[in-house]
C-alpha cells in the first residue's frame, strides 16, 4: 500500500512544496523576532514542529488518497469519540478545551478534524454525480457534519469552527445546491444566527464582533487587540520598520504576537512589502493548489484539492483580516506563518492530500 | 491532454473549483488593497500612534527656591522624598484596588477613597497623588510589588521643607496641592496634577521666583509600563531664592513672647518699612500642609474656633483703643482745635451731650497738656477734644496717617480696616452722624477698625516726623528681581498718603514727647522702657463690649479682659526700630503689651548696637 515509486516521485509538486517551506521558514523568522525574549524558544520549537510536520505530509503523500477516503468512516468516529473526550479531559488553556496532551505534545484535535472532515466529504460527495445535490442528500451531509462542528463549538472555539463551516459550505456549492436550497440555508442560518447570538454566544465572543463595528469602544477590552495590532500595521508603513525593531511587538503592546498575530509582526517590521511579499506567495500557493483540480483523475480527487485548498485559502483571509480589523477577533492562525503544531500539522497535511492527489493522476485505479 | 484520460465528467466541479480560486484572489487583492490604505495612507497616523504608545512623559518636578531670612538663615529648603501615585487608567476593579492599595500604603481605605474621589475630575490617565513624604524604607514594599500594581506610581520628588517649623508660618505661608479646576482652567502658566503651589503668605506672593522649572524625561515602556529606557532628559530647575526682610531672631523672640495667647507682633525698620518680625498667634506647622490634607483634616484646620490660619497682623480687625489718641493729637494739631500747651483739667468724669463719661482713672489726671493726656492716655482730654473736631475732619486726619486702607504690605489678603465718617454711615447704615459717636471714636471705640500692620505704619509714619516712607513689606532681594527691593513693596498706598507731611515736624515733636513720657516718665507704657533706648509709645486697652456689660461682669466676680495694644518707636531720635504689639484679651495695654515690646526692643538694641 505504501508505495512510493519513481515516477511518482517526479510528479510531486515541488514547487508547492517549496512555497510551503518558504512561508514556513518566514513563519520561523517573525517567531524569533516577536517571541525571542519570552522563555521558551518558540522558534525552534517550530522548527521542530516544521520537520514533523513534513514527516507527516511525505506519510500522506506516501499513501493513496483513495485508501485514506476508503477509511472515512473509521476516521469520522475516532476523531469524534475524540473531540467528545477533550471536553471532558482537556485542560482548559486560554479559557477553551480545546488540547489534549499525548506524551510531550500538545494537540488540537479540532485542527485534525479538519482534514478528516476532508476525507469524509471526499467520500461523501464522489458518489454524486448529479450537477445538484437533492434535499436528502443535503440534509444527511449536514447531520454528517453537525456532530463534529457542535463538539468544537461547545469547546469553545469558534475560529476552528466557523473555518470548518466553510469548508463544509465550499463542498455543498462544488457538488451544487439548488436555489432553493441555498434560500432554505439562507433563512435558517439567519434565523439560526439571531439564535445563537441571543442565546449561545458567551459575552465576551458578542463583545468580539461588536468591536469590529467600534473598536474604540473597548479600547482596553476586546478592543486592544485590533487597536494595537493596526497601530502594528500601520506604523510600519511602506517599507517596515525593521527586523527586530518593530516597537509594538518587541515592547509588547501587541497581543498574540507569535501565534495569531504574526502577520501583524510582519506588517511592523517588514512593512507593506512584506505584507505584499507574503500574499504574493500565498497567492502563487493557493493558485497551485486550486489549479490542482485540473490534474484530479476522479471526483473525489477533485474534493479533495478543492477542500483543502479553501482550508488553507479561508484561514488566511480571515486571518489577515482579523488583524486588520475587517473582521472579528475569532483565534484563527496564520497557516504555515504562526506558531502552534497542531495547526502546522493540519496545514502541512492538507498539503500532502493536495499533492498526492496531483501526483497520482495517472496512477491505475 | 490530462482531460482524455478522465472516465467521468469533472468540467462542472473544476469550473466552480476555479471559480472559487479566483473568488479568492480578488478578496486579496482587495485586502491588500486595505493593507495599502493602513500601511502607506495612515502611515503617519499609526506611526504617531505607536510613539505614543511606548513612551511616557515624565516630569521632573524642579525645588523650589529658597526662602531666607535678612542673615540668610534658612527659613524654607526643600528634602529628598518619595510620593506614590495613582493611574486610574490602569485598575481594573476599582474596590479590589481601594482594598489592596490602602493595605500596601498603611492607609486606612476610606482616607484613599477620600483623596481620589477629591481628583476625580481629571483625566484618567493623570497620576492622583495618594501618599507623599515617604522615605527610601517606606517605599521598598511598594517597588517590589509592582507587577501587581501597575496602577502605582513611585517617584521621588523634593519636597518642601521648612526646618524651623511653625516659625513665621504666616509670613511663609504655605503650599497645597492644585485644583482640579485650576487644572482645567489651564491657561499659559505652567501647571502639572499633584504639583504643590503657594497659597498663602510669601509662598503664594513670590510663587513665580520661587516655582522652579519642572524638567522632563522621555520614557519608553513596556506594555505593562516598565520602563525600557530613557530617551531625553530635561533636568529641573530649582527656583530662584528669595531673601525676607525677617531677622528670625526678633522673629523667635516676637513668637515666644505670644506663645499660648492670641495675638500680633510687627516689628519693622521705619526708614525702610522692611519688617523684621511679624508673629501671628496661634500658628500652625507648614510642614504638615505637604503632606496633602485629606478634607477632613482641611475642615478641622480651618474650622478650628482661634483661626489659626487667619494672619492676625493683617487680617485682623481691631478698635485701635487709645493708640488713636496719637491720631487725635496730630489731627487737633493740623486743624489747629489744640496747640501743644492746651490744657484740659481731668477730674475722673466729665458730661458730654447729656451723658457721663469716664476716665479710665478715677480719681482723674488733674491739668494736663497735649503730652501729658499722651503720656497718661486721659480719656477726658480726648472727649473734649473730639467734641471740638468733626467727624469728617478726623476722618480725614486717621487717613493720611494711612488707616482705612490696605498698608500694601506683600502679603495676599489684607484687609483695609474701616474709619467712619458721615458718608460711611449714610452709606452704610442709611443714618445720619450723632455727635455722640464722634466721641467714642476720639477714644478709639465705635466703628473704628484697624489692623495691627496698619498700626505698625502709622507708628513708623510719626517716628519719620511725617516724612513720607515706604510701605511695610517682606521682600528683601532675590537674584531674580533687578530692582533692590521687591516688586510690590516701595510704591505702596500707605508711602503714597505720607507723601505729603501731615504736619510740620514740630507737630508731631509734641505728640512724640508724650509718647517718650509714656514709656520713660512713669505713663502707661513703661512697661517698654529700654534703659538707653529711649522708645517712645503708646498703649491702648479696647474694650470688647460695652461698658455696662463689663460691669455687670465685673460685679458678679469674673475678670474682665480687653484687648491689650502697644505701639512705639525707639530710640527717639533717628529711630531705627517700631514695634507693635496686640494680644487679645490681654487686659490693659500697659500691663500685657507694653513688656512684650520692650523685649523685642531690647533684643533689637543687643542684635544691633551700632
């Protein structure tokens, strides 16, 4: 099963790869420089997480995706049983239980959801062929998804949630939704929002959103963070204020630095440019892996790429975004760029899914 | 072509797919976009933004200048000491910090509650002053507890000092914290939250030599507020001194004199007006105005029946008692109602309009001239003597000879002091002038009002034989000041009314000789006598209520006091030294006020030979 022969090899994408380790190993640089005076060496840290990271994609990419979309299920049920134990067994780390400890490592088993969740509609959606889903359908492939998402919501994690709901909601419009469909989602989502604003949503994720709206409202609240990570981003104008020398990071007015706001880090002290840089690669990435649907020998080849690619592509924006203030503060990493193995593992991995999709193009069924 | 070797239709979901991607592409782009306008349009915005964030202006509070004595004996410098601050911006549970803090600073909670609710008005992000006058011991536990008390805020700031306590509080005058108004009202003068400004006395009169120059220094900080390091240094210029026209030696003698009584001592140099001594009794210890008052501990002060606060020899308003009768004697002498060998005869009483009037000796002073009623301060020779004169004309003598008007001594909050006349009471009263009251005011009762610096220029007036001179005052140089003598003090209203001699200085020749009879020829006032000195004076006894409710009180057994005046001037020719002395309830001039001069004389005469 696990067979890596030659001419496979050379069909590996080493040009995404590269883009990978690129943005990785940039990733490194503004860790060192944001979070070099806290104890803990996070950067080499990440180092060691990178090269994990890549044992675990050279493994995906070792395998056919067809066997892993052939255990789905299997992975649908271990990674719930999963998900329902960390809420009973994590600790609670920044307010959520959302880690549980194996070993040495600390991990986030909603990040792995994720790419189990890929697998799962790989398999759920490749067997229709029809250009719309019907009702049914659509409703079971909901149910499929809602168990997953409720566990992660009640950790809570909302981020991890609302990136899970768009890659669902990505796999719903490739397989296609009828309008009337789409209308009957509309009003339930708008109906369900009000819902869960009164009534689910804890004060200080309301306060979240509000401050986008007004973020001077709060200013030492839920606030600070978007204040101080635009005046971040700001201040670095054009060209950055330098490596290492960006004083909203380095004095620590900014919050979150290595983690969630490394792209403020790199706003500071590389300036536009460096904003400019970073999305420029990311935007050669997302087109090779978008593209890859192209190179797909069956559907669930093509959900695959598809799914992991708005993955990665969802994560980013609002990432960037949320720095930026044009969206709410909701703990969604920087893929590749921030600090944190769970999220490097499951980005790395939705990378290998990619690439072992494009490599087996030609590969016999 | 890959397309060929598909066995099922993928064009549908690769179309969406790359639908999707370039949804994608555009909102970066987009966003990118947004990253432009932050970046490189607002660039200057979030720059300044950030320079505010990490640095903190911090002032550097500058010593006030020094405040001497003529001998340049110290009589306000300023120590070393520590004050702690409190940023509100930085607390998060106010209660919580009520609680803690009070405990860390030794305060009980509703005393800091007090004092930050007093400020409550400024900004939050201005350091309230909550504790002050702490030494390098006090504020160790402070400094290392703060991680946990990023609202607080330690520095060490100089303090004023006044080394010699209580002495000459009310010239000194002291220093409190500004107003949250002031502090609002703003304006150009430089001002700072928790900076210490003279409110009273010389503190408050010369504020602008004495206030220094506050230096700043740039810090970076933190986003705790721990300071980095320090970017730009302004050093604090201490303000310049100030040298009083004070000899704290009379000063300590003039304090000593009315310790535990009520009263004034003015001592100054006639020729110059500069005041050598001015005690105020009861005191207080500017010392202890510092450290700031909580309000409770201000309402004591201030509510506190004897006044401590209340500069007596300025604010105090007092019948002058028979020091008046020197008014009297120069007035008569001008309109020419007397000559200096006029003769009255004193039989102990006399009936004037209808009514008896007494002498305060009974037996009477028999015949006396112009410096024999000084000498024995007959009240017969002055009745007849008013009912001689007008009102009006009286009047018009008590001012030239400076009363009924603010001296202009350099101190804030004079008071003028009242002489009656008819205008005043139609004015005032709505009533015509009696006849009746010109004589109470011959004897220095009625309405008259004077303050005890106000006597102390007519005394220093009459010693110049009515040669104009300058107004009583305090300031004696400061290295800030060009001119010899301080900016308020030769021009004043007092030198301004003597300009024009009252009188030739054979006038006031007769006056003078009683007043030398009065101390050195067994006359009231020989409690003062300076063996050598010559001091010429005279004393005044006020009475503090009528005469029939005195006697009524005498009757039933208490003793019945009255206000105890002396003023003189020594020696009698070239006098180089006027005393004033009041003591309240201090019984008869003579008896309590006339020594308490002939002290201050005497010591004079010790310190300056010549």
């Amino acid at each position: 099963m696990i067979s890596i022969d030659r001419r496979l090899v050379r069909e590996i994408d080493w040009v995404l790869l590269g883009l990978v380790l690129l943005q990785s190993l940039i990733g490194v640089f503004f860790i060192y420089s944001s979070s070099r005076f806290l104890a803990g060496d996070f950067y080499v840290r990440q180092l060691v997480w990178i090269g994990i990271s890549l044992a675990v994609l050279v493994f995906v990419v070792a395998v056919d995706y067809k066997f892993f979309v052939s255990l789905a299920p299997y992975f649908y049920v271990l990674i719930a049983a999963v998900l329902a134990a960390t809420l009973f067994f994590a600790r609670i780390v920044a307010g959520t239980r959302s880690w549980i400890t194996l070993g040495l490592m600390r991990l986030q088993p909603s990040e792995l959801a994720k790419i189990v969740m890929i697998l799962v509609f790989a398999r759920l959606f490749a067997e229709y062929k029809s250009p719309m889903l019907t009702l049914p359908r659509t409703l079971w492939a909901l149910a499929i998804a809602g168990l997953p998402m409720l566990l992660i919501v009640l950790q809570p994690d909302l981020g991890t949630a609302m990136t899970f709901a768009a890659v669902v909601g990505g796999a719903f419009l490739l397989a296609g939704l009828k309008r009337k469909t789409i209308a009957l989602f509309v009003v339930v989502g708008l109906l369900g929002g009000v819902g869960v604003w009164n009534l689910a949503l804890k004060d200080y994720q309301k306060r979240r959103i509000t401050t986008l709206v007004n973020p001077q409202g709060d200013p030492r609240g839920s606030g600070y963070q978007v204040i101080q990570s635009r005046i971040a981003i700001g201040s670095g104008g054009f060209s950055g204020t330098g490596f290492m020398k960006g004083t909203q990071s380095q004095l620590r007015f900014l919050p979150a630095r290595h983690t969630d706001f490394i792209f403020s880090v790199i706003g500071e002290e590389a300036g536009f440019l460096g904003v400019f840089a970073v999305a420029a690669l990311y935007l050669a990435l997302l087109a090779r892996m978008f593209l890859s649907v192209a190179a797909a020998r069956d559907r669930a080849g093509v959900y695959i790429v598809f799914m992991a690619s708005l993955l990665i592509a969802f994560q980013f924006l609002v990432n960037i975004m949320m720095v930026v203030g044009l969206f709410p503060v909701v703990g969604i990493t920087l893929p590749f760029l921030s600090y944190g193995g769970s999220s490097l593992l499951a980005s790395f991995a939705a990378c290998g899914l990619v690439l072992n999709v494009k490599m087996r193009r030609f590969a016999n069924v | 072509m890959p397309g060929e070797r598909i066995y099922e239709d993928l064009t549908l979901v690769r179309r969406r797919a790359r639908a999707a991607f370039w949804t994608v592409a555009a909102l970066i782009v987009l966003v990118l976009a947004y990253y432009w306008k932050v970046q490189v349009f607002d660039n200057a915005k979030f720059a300044r933004m950030a320079e505010a964030n990490r640095t903190r202006i911090r002032t550097l509070a500058a010593p006030r200048g020094l405040v001497l004595d003529r001998n340049r004996e110290i009589l306000a410098d300023n120590r070393a000491s520590f004050k702690v601050s409190l940023v509100r911006e930085h607390v998060g549970d106010m209660d919580a910090m009520f609680a803690s803090v009070s405990r860390l600073l030794g305060l009980d909670e509703a005393t800091l509650r007090e004092r930050v609710e007093l400020h409550k008005d400024l900004p939050l992000f201005e350091p309230i002053v909550v504790a002050d006058g702490l030494d390098a011991d006090a504020v160790a536990p402070i400094e290392s507890r703060r991680l946990e008390h990023p609202e607080l805020v330690v520095e060490s700031e100089p303090q004023r000092h006044y080394p010699k306590g209580r002495r000459a509080a009310h010239v000194l005058g002291y220093l409190q914290e500004r107003t949250a108004e002031e502090l609002r009202a703003g304006g150009a003068k430089r001002m700072r939250a928790g900076e210490m400004v003279g409110r009273a006395g010389v503190e408050r009169q010369y504020d602008d030599i004495l206030r220094g120059q506050d230096g700043s220094v740039v810090e970076v900080v933190d986003s705790l507020g721990r300071v980095q390091y320090e970017q730009a240094h302004e050093f604090p210029a201490q303000g310049a001194e100030v040298v009083l026209t004070l000899d704290d030696r009379l000063q300590e003698l003039a304090e000593a004199a009315l310790e535990g009584r009520e009263g004034v001592v003015v001592a100054l140099a006639p020729d110059s007006g500069e005041v050598l001594a001015l005690a105020s009794s009861p005191t207080f210890d500017p010392n202890r105005f510092i450290t700031r008052f909580t309000p409770a501990e201000w309402r004591d002060l201030i509510n506190d029946p004897l006044s401590p606060l209340e500069n007596r020899a300025i604010r105090g308003l007092y019948a002058p008692g028979s020091i008046f009768k020197l008014v009297m004697s120069l007035g008569g002498l001008a309109e020419g109602s007397i000559t200096p060998a006029t003769t009255v005869y004193c039989s102990g009483a006399t009936r004037i309009y209808g009514a008896l009037r007494h002498c305060w000796f009974e037996p009477g002073h028999g015949a006396m001239d112009l410096s024999d009623a000084i000498k024995n301060s007959c009240n017969i020779y002055f009745y007849k003597l008013g009912q001689s004169m007008d009102i009006d004309t009286i009047a018009g003598a008590a001012r030239r000879l400076g009363l009924g008007r603010a001296t202009g001594i350099d101190l804030a909050g004079e008071k003028d002091g009242l002489v009656p006349d008819r205008a005043w009471k139609k004015a005032a009263l709505g009533e015509p002038w009696f006849p009746g009251e010109t004589i109470s005011v011959a004897i220095g009762q009625g309405q008259l009002q004077v303050t005890p610096v106000q006597v102390a220029a007519l005394t220093a007036a009459i010693a110049r034989r009515g040669r104009p001179g300058p107004a009583p005052h305090l300031f004696r140089s400061s290295p800030k000041v060009d001119a010899p003598t301080g900016p308020e003090a030769p021009d004043g209203p007092a030198a301004a009314a003597a300009a024009e001699p009252l009188l030739p200085a054979s006038a006031f020749e007769s006056v003078i000789a009683g007043m030398w009879r009065s101390a050195n020829d067994g006359g009231t006032g020989q409690g003062a006598r300076v063996e050598g000195f010559d001091v010429c004076g005279k004393t005044g006894s006020t009475q503090v209520m009528s005469r029939e409710s005195a006697a009524k009180l005498a009757q039933s057994g208490r003793e019945v006091k009255t206000h105890s005046w002396f003023s003189g001037f020594a020696p009698r020719e070239r006098p180089r030294l006027v005393v004033t002395v009041l003591v309240e309830y201090g019984g008869g001039g003579g008896a309590t006020a006339a020594p308490v001069a002939g002290r201050i004389f005497a010591r004079f005469r010790e310190l300056e030979p010549r």
